[in-house]
C-alpha cells in the first residue's frame, strides 16, 4: 500500500496530428465496472494533472500528462494478482485505459504526448505477422506481443508500467485465450474495447487457425491442447507443471493449470461405450459409465495428488539422477467427484471372508504403448475398501468432466497417496493377493540409499511408494528474484504444504535469515474463511501458508527457507544429500530460495 510514481512508456512513432484528451476517461467508471474476477493484491496510486498549450493546424491543442501521487482521485487499486495472468492484464487494461497511440508518440522521464491522425485521414491497413514473428516479442527488451481471435497487440506498455507484469509475461509472444479462459474476465465488452487500442496487426490466417501438421503414425499426434503457460518436461508422453507464480493463487487448482503426469499417449474412449471391469471377486461387474453414476451415489473429496518425483531438481542438484526435471509444481488440488471404490467393491460381493486372502486392489487403465502394454498400479486392499479411505472412481473434476489429460471418463483417486497409483483412464479393476506386476509398480516409483547405485539397485528389495512424506515448498518469490523494500518494510513469502496419508500439516516455519531464526506462518486451509473442521487422518488437501515479515536490516542478499510439520510430527529434513536417491523421488528437503533485495 505504498504510493508508486511511474512513467508512462508510449510506443513508437508515426506522423502527427491532434491529441487524445484523457480526460474524456472518468474515474467513477473504473471504480463501477472493475471486474469482480481480480481480487485485491497491491495498491498502485496514480495521480494526473494536465496542461494545455494551442497547437497549430488539424491537430487542436497539445495536452501533457504528469504522474504523481498526490491526487486522492487517482488511487485505483491494482488487482488481480491472486486470479492469475488473465485478471492481471483484464484489470490492468480496464485501469490503464490508455487509447494506443496510432501516430507519433513523444516522452520524457515524466511526461507522455500522444497524438492521432487529422480527422479525415484514412488509416493504412494493419501489417499481418506470421505466429513466428509474434513469438519473437516475448521480453521487456523484444517488446510484448500477444494474439486474441486473429489479431496482434503490442502490449509493451501496460506490462512495464503495472505490477503483475511478471504473469503477463507469460502469455507473451503467444495467445490470450488459453490464459482468459481461465477466468471470466475477458468476455467484458470494456475490457475488449481497451485491449483493442493496441492492436498493432493480424495474425496470419494459417496461424490463426492453429492447425498442426503432424504424422498420421505418430501416437500423441491427437493429444489435446495444453494450457501454454506450463513448464513442459516432456512433449511425449507429455508431462508439465504449472508455474509457480500461478500454482499458490488458489486452494483449489484450475484443471487446466493441474500438473500434468502421462506416461504413455493419451487415449480417446468414447463415453457411450466405456464399461469398467471388475474382477477378483465372486460378482464380476462391467459398468457402463451411466451406471457408475446411476448405481452408486455420488461422493465428493478435495484431494492433493503429487508427483513422486515433484522438486526432483534439486536432487539433480547434488547429483544426477534419472527423471524428468521436475521443480516444485508437481504437485496440484482439485475437487473430485464419483463413485466410492469401496461401494463398487461391494456390489460386486466383497465381503468379511475376502479380508482373509485379499492384499491388494489394481489397477489398469486405457492407455497403452505399441506393444500393448497398458499403465497399471496398485494400493493395499485395506486402504480401498475403508470407508475413511476416501477412494473414489472419478468422473468429475473441479465440477465437470473429467478432461483428457487427467483420467476421462474415470480415474481412481487414492487421496493422501502417490499420484502414480491414481490410474487415470480406468478400464479394469482387480481384487488379488498380490500386487499389481506392472512395471511403474515393480520397478519404479521406489525410494533407496544414497549409496544405491544403478550397478547395485534391486528394486525387489524396496517397497512400492504409497503414502508421501510431508512437504512444502516457497510459491513466493521465486528463487533469483529480486525484491524491492526498504528497511524495516515487510516482505510476504507464500507457498504450500501437504502431508501424505491423510496427516494434517500443523505448522509451517519460515526463516528470512537462511534458518538462524524462525517465525510461523498463517495457513489456509480452505478458500472459505472458516472452513470445517478436517476428520482426524482424512487431511487429503494442502494447505496454503503466507507469512509477513521485515528482512533482515541491510540485507542484500537473503536465504528464505520453510518447513512443514505434519499431525504425527513429521518434519522435513534439512538438506537434500541424506535423502538423495538414483530415481529422485521424495524429495522434500526444507525449501530454499535465494533472494536479492533492493531498497526501494
């Protein structure tokens, strides 16, 4: 909430004429129709003042305008932050309201000239730009261009002049859409009518219609369309985690920000013709996916799912290991919505007498590689058929269907357990005595010694991951950033924390210092403000964490560090050589980011 003094940056240059008269824009109008999407995160206050001087021929009189921050009419807020990227810019370009310059602009280190064409002057066509060219202004320094419905607008400006620029930037040289369908911000006229003032040029029709040329024989050739502002580990099988930044913006993770974990193509099932199969028990069943939600009530669990290998970088860090390179984003919440394993298990004649043989439940699920050989896991029987389990077969997520990447039509949801036993694309289910033999059960997924290499691994001898050991990890600021106060001003750190097996994370700790002091930080458990208490050992979803506090004084240069602490008093370790491993899994060190600071 401090006030800000900036600059307006125009854009350069065509041939002069009259001046736009800001002041036709009324304050009250951006107080009444802010959108209701962006959510307070900052104060940016802005003042102007003009003045006038007469010009000479077509153009009328030259106006200038100086930003300051004495004016109490100008002080809109900014907004938008926690919605993520689209918010940020529907927002900012609601408060900016800036007509973009089509003719000569002019500046200095405080003032902005813009002027337009005589009145009567026709303007020239706009350029068209192939996809190429736009995604060449993707930086301050290259400019900011991105695309919406077929146009191009250079939005260098209002990024360098509005805090949030940071998530803007990740929709640049790219599309709007993938960002503002995520939020319901963009479908206000207004909104579309500022962002029109800085179109620069149309997209190349070829581009615009975002056809893909691809090889018939490839088998990921249909894979659907990713969000563009995932961390891509893998294009095939596609794996993918959200950007930090956006990951803590929400208790519940927008489906199309969900990390994404595949490991074979992913499949096409028609919904008409889905049956699940279960076996193992004396009623065999095969359901139809209107049965499954016609048959069995439905049931509704908020769930944190993690990749076993989610911060496996900083284990590549002390050493490599074998892996994709994930960073602290493979790790998501939703709310889903099915059926209860355990109710399906009953219907098809589980009773006490398979207690006696019955140790585990797998899984198989729809996808497969060239071979044939199809994703399967499995979890302990106890686990799926207690009613405190929580196990679902998914059909919904977040309120709607299942997408594709995460499980359509059904998946299995083992909440508190290793997202490698929640099969997605579930087409069979097993009740045995044995584990499932698939190979992501027998030969992966499985944690050892630092001193195991892969000249003595066995993996027989190590037990299949089931329940993760607690984590948490630093959303904010990211590591190598830069922040900006002055002594004594207070900072605000925000990440996660989660628990594996159900245990409630209690209690974060924070250090500024680099761990020689440690303060606790507010958690959230729920997006509601007093949200219901948890059943004792049913903790599935994270927690957010955000903490407040001054940097160290005279700090250039600062380590924050965090740990979480579980219900059975688990506590992470301190440092990642201990826990080191050849496959990188379960890595949950305490977290650390590196920060410089610069005084404001």
């Amino acid at each position: 909430g401090r006030p800000v003094c900036f600059t307006l940056i125009a854009a350069p240059v065509l041939p002069a004429g009259r001046i736009v008269d800001y002041q036709q824009q009324q304050h009250a109008d951006l107080r009444d129709t802010a959108p209701p999407a962006a959510s307070c995160a900052g104060a940016l206050w802005g003042s102007r003042t003009s003045s006038s001087s007469s010009g000479g021929g077509g153009g009328g009189g030259d106006q200038q305008y100086q930003h300051h921050t004495q004016d109490p009419r100008w002080r809109p807020t900014l907004a938008g932050l926690l919605a993520g990227t689209g918010a940020v810019l529907a927002y900012g370009l609601h408060y900016h309201q800036a007509e973009r310059p089509v003719t000569t602009t002019t500046t200095t280190p405080t003032t902005v000239t813009i002027t337009t064409e005589p009145t009567g002057t026709t303007k020239p066509p706009l350029p068209v730009f192939r996809q190429e060219e736009v995604a060449k202004h993707s930086s301050l320094e290259a400019g900011v261009w991105v695309t919406y419905q077929g146009s191009v607008y250079d939005i260098t400006e209002f990024v360098a002049m509005h805090p949030g620029g940071d998530k803007i930037l990740l929709a640049a040289g790219g599309a709007l859409e993938p960002f503002w369908a995520l939020y319901a911000v963009h479908s206000q006229e207004h909104v579309l009518n500022i962002l029109s003032e800085y179109k620069v040029g149309q997209l190349d029709p070829e581009d615009a219609k975002r056809q893909r040329a691809v090889e018939p024989s490839d088998p990921y050739s249909s894979d659907p369309e990713r969000h563009p502002a995932l961390h891509v580990n893998s294009q095939k099988p596609f794996n993918a985690e959200p950007p930090p930044e956006l990951l803590g913006d929400s208790f519940i993770t927008p489906s199309a920000l969900f990390f994404k974990r595949n490991h074979l193509p992913v499949p096409h099932v028609d919904p008409a013709a889905y049956q699940l199969r279960v076996e193992g028990l004396p009623r065999p069943l095969s359901l139809s996916l209107q049965e499954l939600k016609s048959r069995f009530p439905r049931h509704t669990v908020t769930a944190t799912l993690q990749c076993a290998g989610n911060r496996r970088s900083e284990m590549n860090a002390v050493k490599q290991v074998k892996g994709l390179n994930w960073g602290i984003a493979a790790v998501s919440n939703a709310t889903w919505s099915g059926a209860r394993l355990r109710d399906v298990l009953l219907a098809a004649g589980c009773g006490p007498e398979a207690a006696g043989w019955a140790r585990h439940v797998q899984f198989e699920g729809l996808d497969r590689d060239s071979t044939g050989t199809t994703y399967g896991a499995s979890i302990p029987f106890n686990k799926a058929l207690s009613e405190a389990g929580d196990v679902l077969l998914a059909y919904e997520m977040n309120g709607e269907a299942l997408p594709a990447d995460h499980g359509f039509p059904v998946r299995v949801v083992v909440p508190g357990t290793v997202g490698a036993r929640n099969v997605k694309w579930l087409g069979k289910i097993v009740v045995s005595a044995e584990e499932s033999v698939s190979h992501w059960q027998q030969n992966d997924y499985k944690g050892f010694s630092p001193g195991t290499d892969w000249d003595t691994v066995d993996f027989k001898s190590a037990p299949a991951i089931q329940e993760l050991p607690v984590q948490s990890a630093i959303t904010q600021p990211l590591d190598g950033a830069t922040v900006r106060c002055s002594d004594g001003e207070e900072v605000t750190v925000r990440g996660y924390a989660w628990s594996g097996g159900g245990r409630e994370v209690v209690r974060v700790d924070v250090s500024l210092d680099g761990g020689q002091t440690w303060q606790v930080a507010r958690l959230r458990g729920s997006d509601e403000e007093e949200p219901a208490a948890t059943p004792p050992g049913r903790a599935w979803a994270w927690k957010l964490w955000e903490l407040q506090a001054p940097l160290p004084p005279g700090a250039q240069e600062v380590e924050i560090m965090c740990k979480a602490v579980d219900n059975s008093y688990n506590m992470q370790p301190d440092s990642v050589a201990p826990i080191w491993n050849l496959r990188g899994v379960l890595s949950n060190a305490w977290h650390r980011v590196r920060v410089k600071v610069r005084e404001d």
